[in-house]
C-alpha cells in the first residue's frame, strides 16, 4: 500500500514548492521596483535558481528506500532528483542569458514563466501517474509557448510560439488518447501498477503496442526525435535566444526522463516492440538531423538539427535496455546540456553586438573576441564529440552501452554520424577562425551575467570531459533505481 | 614515490599551451620564448627518461597509475617500453625543432603555439598510455588541433580542402576503431581498459579474426597505409612548416604505433591471420608511393608522398611479424620522424625565401644556404637507406625480416628503395644544384639561428643513429619481443 501522506514528503517535493513560491516572488519584485532597476532581474533570477539547487542538494536527496509518495503520484527517486538538478541549473544559465535580451528587460512575467515551466519539467521528473504526468507535461509546456512567442513585435518569434503551441497540442491530444486507452485496458492510471496489469497478458500486444505509438509520439515530440521533429528549427529560430537554449536543453532532457521512466516502466510486456520503434527513430533523428544540419546557414537552425541529431545518440542509450545504458542516456544528457548551453551563450553574446545569426556573419570572431571564439570552439567540439571535453565521453558511453547489447550496428551508424555532425561543427569554426571580415577591429562587449555563464558552462564541459568518473557514478546510481 | 617523469613530460605541452593563451596577444616574443623553453623542458625530460631506461631489463618502466573512471575500470595508467620510449623521445625533438622552426609564424603565434602544445600534449599522451580508454582519448586530442593548424596557418591555396579531408579521414578511422576497441573491452570482460591485463584476456580466434581489420586498419588510416593515405600527402603540403614535421614525423608514427599497441597486440591471431593482406597494401605503400613521388614537381608534394612510402616500409615491418622486422620498423618510425621533420623544414626554408615550391623553377640553393642543402643531403641518404646513416639501420633489419616471412614482398619493396634514391637525387639537383634562377639572384636571405639549431640537431641524430645504432636498437629489440612474446612467433 502506498502512503497517501506522510510530513516527510514536503521535503521531497520542497524544490516544486520553492519554485512556485520564486515565481510569485519575481513578479512581485517586477512591480515594485522601478523600471531602472529592473535589468537585475536576470540576476535575481539567476540567483533564485541557485539557491534551490543548493537547497534541493541538501533537502531533498532521496533516500535509498524511498519509493512513490502522494499515493503513487510521484517517484522520490534518484533519476527525478537528478533530472531537477539539471532543470535548475539550466534554468539558471539561461536566466543569466536572459539578462542581456532588452526585450525582457523590466519583464518579471519572463521570468515567472521559467521558473514556472521548470517547476512542470521537476514534476515530469517525478511523475509516475499518468494523470500527473499529464499535467506535469502541461505545466511545462504551456509556458513555453509564451516564452517562445515573447518578443510580440518580431513576426518571426510569433510565428514560432504558434508553431510550438499547435504542434504541442496536437501531439498532447494524441499521447492524451494513448494514456485513456492504457487507463481504459487496465482500469490503472499509475504506471507501475499498468506494468503488473498489462504483464497479465491478456491483451493482445497489437494494442498494447498501439497504446504505446501513441505514448511516443507525444514524448518524440518534446525531445525532438525525428519524426516528430519538424516544430524545432523554426521554433529554435523564431523564439528568443535564451528560450531556444532552455527549450534545447532542459525542456528535451525532460522529455528523455518521461521517455525512459515510461517506456521501462510501463511496457516491460512488449520491450522488444518498442524498443525496436526507438532504434529506428534514433537511426533517422541522427542521420536527418546531421544530414539536414549540413546545408544550414542560420546558427540557431543548424543547432536546431544539430540537437534533433543529439536526441538520437541519446536514444541509443535507451535502446541499449541495460542499466549501463540509461547511465550513459543521463551522463549524456548532461553533456549536452552544458555544452548547448555554452553554444547558446556564444549565439545570443553575438547576436547582440553583431545583430545577426548568419554563419557567415561569424568571419573574424576570433580576432574581434577570441575569448568567445574559444568559447564557441570548446561547445561545438564537444558536440562533436572530440575529447577532452563533456561530448566526447558522453558519445563513448552510449556507444559503448549499444556495443554492451549487442547492437553493434546501431554504433557504427552513431560513429558515421558523429563524422557527418564534425564536418558541419568544423563549418562554423572555419569561418570564425579562418574568414575575414571588416569589423574585425569592432570588440564584442560580453556582459558579466553572459560571462558568468560561459565560464560555467565552459569549466563544466572540460571538468565532466576529463574527470567523469564521479558524474557516471551519480548516473550509474540514478539509472539502477529505473530498472 | 618516483618522479612522475611521463606525466610531466605528457602535461607540459597542454599547460603550456593553456598558459599562452592567457598571455596578451601583442607580445609576440615572449610568447615564442614561453614556447620554446616548455619544448625544451619536455625535450629534456624525454631524453632523460630515455637514457634511464633499463635495457636488459626491458618490459614497461616508468609506470605510474591512478584510478580515472573506476566504474567501468579506467585508470590513468602510463608507462614506456621499447618501442613507445623512442618515440616519446623523436615527439621531444620534433616538438623543440618545431618551435624553433616556427619563430617567424607571424599571424596569431599564442594560438598557433597553443593549438600546437595541445596537440603534442596527445600525442605524448598515446605514447605513454596504457589503458585503452586513456589512448583513445589522446588520440583524438591529437587528431583535432591539426584542424586549426592546417585550415589557419597553412599554403592559402589547398588548406581549407586539406584540412577538412585530415580530419575527416582520421576521424572516420578512430571511430571505426573505437568501435572495435569497446568490442574488444565488453567480449574480454574483465572490467578493465588496462592495456596489459586486456593482453592476457584470451579472446577467441574467430574473434580476433573478425575485428583485427577494424582496430588495425582504423588506426592505420594515420599511418597512412593504402588506399586510406590519400589525406596524407595534402595534409602535408597544406600544413605550415612546423605542422608539417609534427604531422608526418610524428602523428603518422601515432597511428602506426596505435594500429601496433591495440590492433597488433590485443588481437595477435587476428594479425596472423590478416598479415598477408597488410604485406600486399604496404608494399603497394612503398612502390607505389615511390612512383608518385618521382613525378611530382611540387618539392613539398615529393616529400609528402616519400613519407607515404617510407610509413609503407613500417607497415611491412609490422606484418612481418618476427624479430627483425618489428626491430626494423621500430627504428624506421624513429628514423624517418627525424628524417622526415628535416626534410620539412628544408621545404619550408625553400619556400619562405623563393615563394615557390616547383622544381623546375628552382635551383642553385646551395649557394644561399649551404647547410640547408647539406642536411636536406643527409635526409636523402637517410631516405635511400645508405649505410652509416639511420635509415640504413631501418630497412636492412626490414628487409632482413621480410625475406624470411615473403622473398617476393622483399624483392619488389627494394623497387621502392631504388626509385626513392632517383627522386631523392633529382631533387637535390633541382634545387640545390645547378644553374640560379635570374629572380632569386640577390634576394634570398640567410636562415637565422634558430632554424640552424633545428638543422645540426635534426641532421646530428640521423648520423648518430647511422654510426652508432646501438643507441636505439637494443631498446627498440627489448619491445619487439615483447610484442613476439603476445604473437607467440618469437
């Protein structure tokens, strides 16, 4: 029987409740301070963020024999806390980013909505009811939408906060149909109690089966798997920089989590079948997404194919069905997500002194900021995978987890993917080490928030790169609770 | 505790390098000069090492080993033997040589000499690893930084397309081997990247079979063995001078030394078995190699291709499998490293004073700079094996090699010898000798100190090796039965 209540389950859910509490905090601050002082926001932000990672770190650290609270609702587990770390962290990163977008200057709505939508993803974290879930799902997705359409004046940022909105809840309303016909199979909405019922056998797994399609394709939707893929670029694109960074990173590892916590949870019954759908996704969000990502000319669009690419080497994880395999899905989601961060905070630093997010534009950045050069160098070779940094053992543990399961093949279409996504990494990096152009004597001023930023995302990309024995440990203990 | 001599010299470049960077740009010199005297420390290191290894006991010395990733058993696991030491020690040389080479580099030094360090900074650490984890890692750290060093400071017409296919090609190979390399990890089981104790891990025959050509050709497509050296003669030509050398003395004894360390090693029955297949391709290397570099008319093409087959002449070595011909392709890649460096740099001189590099249009260079045709002179005997010389002590245990395990591989790999002694000559006619073209007549400068250093040190080695061979070879002996020992054909 699990507890419906118990006063030690606050504390568990303490980051959600401090989240909200920030919320209102932040739009309080917005209306009494005067508009000269409002630029701080980011910082303030910035800084909430952080002390409830430090106070989640502290408080809310599940305990080994800690299982579903709030009568099965949620999981106090390893992967949710982790996966709420790094919700925090990114939310926290891309509030310092924000800092810098005049547009959300004097804006506490901007951040309420983040630390809103980073409230839903910890919750999504958690879930382990369908109903929750859902709900979770929502409570992330919504403010999204209207981060993604913010700058009001710019058609294009409208556009991609349309775009995302439809598409989201088309694919909703399609996992939403998934999710009735499992609670109508079973009777159950709690997904480890659908695993015994569906375990039973006695539905044909053509159905089940089916249920499950439709489950995916609402998660393929929010980690951009292809073929669920085609709101990102112009999303990625239209959205304000920082939102883009914040959808790329935490908004896809909270669709990872969801992703495994279900699909390992809830159908044991028929792993082969879904597993088998995953290895094909995985196959075409690596291989379109780099292949498209080639004849990119916008940076924030390359990076958009770019992350549906990354979605598949993150899938191999999963595919891999081991629990060395999940590690590495999360060891590698970590990777990535400082990484992209740190890429994000090179477009967005540029994009303001340069006003452009052309490729081409980026000739001479290493005589005008070799700093940042040498920023954006580190980022895109750790997506490509090149060592010492985070990208690098990120690929090698999923691929070692494929090679581990036998799927020999599914880790030589990842390594001639990584070839294919170096060639376009080394694209841009050609042009902003090797192009000229005529503003080379024009600096690029980077704020101090933006800087902060870099050299977080940057340390910790080279620190999980060179040093990444303690970070598998903590994934290693994060995946065991998920088997 | 012993002084971690290994880490140290592998570190020092990296730190180095990352110290440059937070210099300011402006001052050019003491750049250079922070530069040069990090290469001289590790060049010191590396030869102090090299003198205190104990030949009559052979095996791995200088071992220092820390735990790394200890889930899935890394560990940071370092040690010589010797085969790895010389070329520890031709990485010291060629690095302090480069620096020395590059003190008129001009555009961006920091960043040059710093992606320069990063990339030294791999490759020592692929010659000291001895945990496969640990080697892959510095591989590809070696690999990448001649991106940037090629497509920034290289000849303007080809860099951008060189530089890309470099790295394509490297990458492609090194991940084609990392998938072996994890194969070979998860059927041995043992929980462990341990070099030594994935030795003993007696992998099945059919095993072995089925992924020696991934690991071995994977890593070879650095060593530049055929069809896969196609990247090599372009990289060559495109890359600065200092690049250059590093590249073809160095990085192209990287991936034989790899193909070697994991391909041969952890899968001896997979090299029996596909020794015949590496035999015919390194002797197509060598010949065939050899022929293009006779029709080039590119001073720096020749080279280029001289070195696809010279690394040929390793290859063969290798597939030998028997004492002498591993003894023999030890000392090769040392050999030719310093030789190869040379002749780079000669190339460079060349080219920075006549602005061109087409043999036709040069000559009479001697009159200029005697010493640069003098040593460019030894780097060719080097180069066509002639006695007293390293490269003599190279080949003749190859061949020596090669007779026993295939007299014809043996009869046509000469053919290489004799058309690389045709074109050796023919250049040093065309640019060295003979009549001075009117527009360089009054123009060319003299080399300055530096680069003599980097000549008397270049040169003084190939004679040394040449004269005195129990220098090298008794150490390069000891890793060659131990290699033997694995292969069980001692």
């Amino acid at each position: 029987m699990i507890p419906s209540y118990d006063s030690s389950m606050i504390l568990a859910i303490l980051p959600e409740i401090l989240l909200l509490a920030f919320a209102g905090l932040i739009l309080a601050i917005d209306l009494i301070w005067r508009p000269s002082k409002q630029h701080n926001l980011g910082w303030i932000s910035a800084g909430g963020f952080l002390v409830i990672l430090v106070v989640t770190i502290l408080f809310s650290r599940p305990e080994p024999a800690e299982g579903l609270i709030f009568g099965g609702m949620l999981r106090h587990d390893w992967p949710a806390f982790t996966f709420k770390l790094i919700f925090l962290f990114a939310a926290g990163i891309t509030s310092l980013l924000s800092a810098d977008v005049r547009s959300a200057w004097g804006k506490g709505e901007y951040y309420a909505l983040i630390a809103v939508t980073t409230l839903g993803m910890n919750m999504m974290a958690a879930s382990s009811d369908l109903i929750m879930l859902y709900l979770a799902i929502e409570t992330t997705s919504i403010p999204m939408y209207i981060l993604a359409g913010f700058l009001k004046v710019d058609e294009k940022s409208t556009e991609s906060g349309l775009k995302y909105f439809l598409f989201g809840a088309f694919t909703s309303a399609i996992m939403l149909y998934g999710f009735t016909l499992l609670f109508g199979f079973t009777g159950k909405t709690n997904i480890y109690q659908l695993a015994e019922a569906l375990q039973a056998g006695e539905l044909s797994p053509w159905v089940l089966g089916g249920s499950a399609i439709l489950v995916l394709v609402g998660f393929g939707f929010k980690v951009s798997a292809v073929p669920f893929h085609f709101w990102s670029p112009d999303v990625y694109e239209g959205a304000p920089t920082p939102i883009t960074a914040y959808i790329s990173t935490a908004s896809k590892a909270a669709g990872f989590v969801v992703l495994v916590r279900v699909m390992l949870a809830a159908f044991p019954a028929i792993t082969e079948y879904w597993s088998s759908i995953l290895a094909a996704m995985a196959v075409a969000s690596m291989t379109l997404g780099n292949l498209i990502a080639l004849a990119q000319k916008n940076i924030k669009r390359l990076l958009a194919y770019s992350s549906i690419a990354h979605a598949g080497y993150a899938l191999i994880g999963l595919v891999a069905l081991s629990s060395f395999g999940a590690a590495s899905l999360i060891f590698y989601l970590v990777a990535y997500v400082v990484t992209n961060l740190a890429a994000f905070a090179v477009v967005i630093l540029f994009a303001r002194a340069a006003g452009s997010e052309e490729i081409s534009d980026y000739a001479g950045l290493s005589r005008r900021s070799p700093g940042l050069a040498l920023a954006l160098l580190v980022a895109f070779l750790s997506l490509a995978g090149m060592p010492p940094l985070a990208g690098f053992v990120g690929k090698f543990y999923v691929f070692a987890a494929a090679v581990q399961s036998d799927l020999i093949w599914l880790a030589f279409i990842g390594v001639i993917n990584a070839i294919i996504g170096l060639y376009y990494y080394l694209t841009v990096l050609k042009v902003v080490y090797l192009y000229r152009s005529e503003d080379e004597e024009v600096p690029i001023p980077v704020s101090r928030p933006a800087s902060l930023a870099l050299v977080v995302c940057v340390l910790a990309i080279v620190l999980i790169g060179s040093l990444s024995g303690p970070w598998l440990d903590w994934a290693v203990d994060a995946a065991q609770s998920l088997f | 505790m012993d002084f971690p001599f290994l880490s140290v010299i592998t570190f020092i470049p990296i730190v180095t390098g990352l110290l440059l960077l937070l210099l300011p740009a402006e001052r050019k010199n003491a750049i250079r000069w922070v530069a040069l005297s990090a290469a001289s420390l590790a060049l010191l290191f590396s030869v102090w090492v090299y003198f205190s290894y104990d030949t009559s006991l052979g095996g791995y010395q200088f071992e220092e080993q820390y735990t790394w990733i200890e889930q899935i058993g890394v560990s940071y696991h370092v040690g010589v033997d010797g085969m790895s030491l010389p070329l520890v020690l031709l990485t010291g040389i060629v690095m302090f040589t480069g620096v020395l080479i590059s003190w008129g580099v001009d555009d961006r030094p920091r960043e040059f000499f710093a992606f320069l360090f990063i990339l030294a900074t791999g490759v020592f650490g692929v010659f000291v690893a001895l945990d496969l984890f640990m080697l892959f890692f510095f591989y590809e750290i070696a690999v990448f930084p001649m991106y940037l060093l090629i497509a920034i400071w290289g000849w303007k017409v080809t860099r951008e397309y060189a530089a890309m296919k470099l790295t394509l090609y490297l990458f492609i190979g090194s991940v084609v081997a990392l998938v072996g390399a994890l194969a070979i990890y998860f059927t041995a089981d043992m929980q462990s990247f341990d070099l030594l104790e994935l030795e003993q891990a007696g992998l099945s025959t059919a095993f072995q079979r089925f992924w020696f050509p991934f690991v071995f050709f994977g890593f070879a497509v650095l060593g530049g063995i055929f069809p896969v050296h196609n990247w090599s003669p372009d990289g060559h030509v495109a890359a600065p001078t200092a690049v250059s050398m590093f590249h073809a003395g160095v990085l192209m004894k990287l991936g034989a030394f790899a193909a070697l360390r994991v391909g041969i090693m952890l899968l001896p029955e997979g090299a029996q078995f596909w020794s015949p297949l590496i035999l015919i391709l390194a002797t197509v290397n060598v010949v065939y190699g050899a022929f293009i570099a006779s029709v080039q008319t590119d001073f720096k093409y020749v080279i280029g291709f001289s070195s696809v087959s010279h690394m040929g002449l390793v290859m063969l070595g290798f597939a030998t499998l028997n004492r002498q011909g591993l003894t023999g392709a030890g000392i090769q890649m040392f050999s030719h490293g310093v030789m190869t460096a040379l002749f780079f740099a000669v190339v460079g001189m060349v080219y920075d004073r006549a602005h061109t590099r087409e043999i036709p249009k040069l000559g009479g260079f001697r009159k200029f700079m005697p010493l640069v045709a003098i040593s460019f002179i030894i780097g060719g005997l080097v180069s066509m094996g002639m006695p007293g010389f390293s490269g003599f002590i190279a080949e003749f245990p190859i061949f020596l090699g090669l007779w026993q395990k295939a007299p014809i591989v043996a009869i046509i790999a000469v053919l290489g010898i004799v058309i690389t002694a045709g074109y050796i000559m023919r250049v040093i006619r065309g640019v060295f000798f003979g009549e001075v073209p009117k527009e360089f007549e009054g123009h060319i400068t003299p080399i300055n100190t530096f680069d003599k250093v980097a000549l008397y040190l270049l040169s003084g080695i190939l004679i040394l090796v040449g004269v005195y061979p129990a220098v090298i070879a008794p150490m390069i002996e000891t890793g060659a039965i131990s290699i033997l020992r694995l292969v069980g054909g001692a």
